[in-house]
C-alpha cells in the first residue's frame, strides 16, 4: 500500500491575476518528487532538486493548488508563495487542509509519499 500525503491549498480572487511560485529548499532532504495542480490541471511533475524553482507563472482564473508526492518512498519540502499580477511583494500561500508542522502559515509546505519526511 502507498501512502500519499496530499496538501491542497485553495485561494478565491475576484478579479486580475495571481501569480504562484514553488521553489524547493535548501536542506539535505528537501529535493525530491513533485506534482503541482492548478484549477484540476498539471503544470509540473518530477524530481526537483535542493533550491530549484518549481513553478513561477501567472493564473487569470486561479482557484486551486494542488500538490502530491507522486513516489512511495520520497518527499519533497519548499516554499510556496503567491502575489497579485499588478504588483505588490509575495506573500505566504496559506495551506488551509494541511497537518503536521506549521500547517503551511509561513509559506513552507512539504509533501511525502511515506510518510517519514524523507527523500528516500
């Protein structure tokens, strides 16, 4: 049995554009496999390593992100930000149906395929 540990965040906008950006950690388990769904549709999937930039792109219709584990055995640890497309500083993505350590408040979030916050 795979265990997958999904986090969804969903934010609503009522008009203009939001752009998100991913970028994966710096610590020695941090890189790993990654999934990233906007509104229901894949934008990225594989293994990205410690610091990289997973996604940094721009949403008129933004609703919801989506981010999985997709491999047993794995995880992955980032930062997840966002910010209006006219302008202003990035800001934390709020995870609302997250667990475990700081429920993604500060803009870190995680995912893992088994559970022991490892890659591998």
């Amino acid at each position: 049995t795979t265990t997958t540990t999904t986090t969804t965040t969903t934010t609503t906008t009522t008009a203009g554009t939001v752009c998100v950006k991913f970028q994966t950690g710096d610590e020695i388990n941090d890189g790993g496999y990654l999934r990233i769904d906007v509104n229901g549709v894949e934008q990225e999937s594989g293994h990205f390593g410690k610091g990289v930039v997973v996604l940094n792109k721009c949403y008129p219709n933004f609703q919801t992100i989506e981010i999985t584990c997709p491999h047993k055995d794995d995880a992955w640890a980032g930062t997840a930000h966002w910010k209006d497309s006219a302008g202003g500083a990035w800001q934390p993505l709020i995870c609302r149906d997250c667990t475990g350590p700081g429920s993604g408040l500060s803009g870190e979030v995680g995912v893992d395929g088994d559970s022991n916050l490892r890659d591998t």
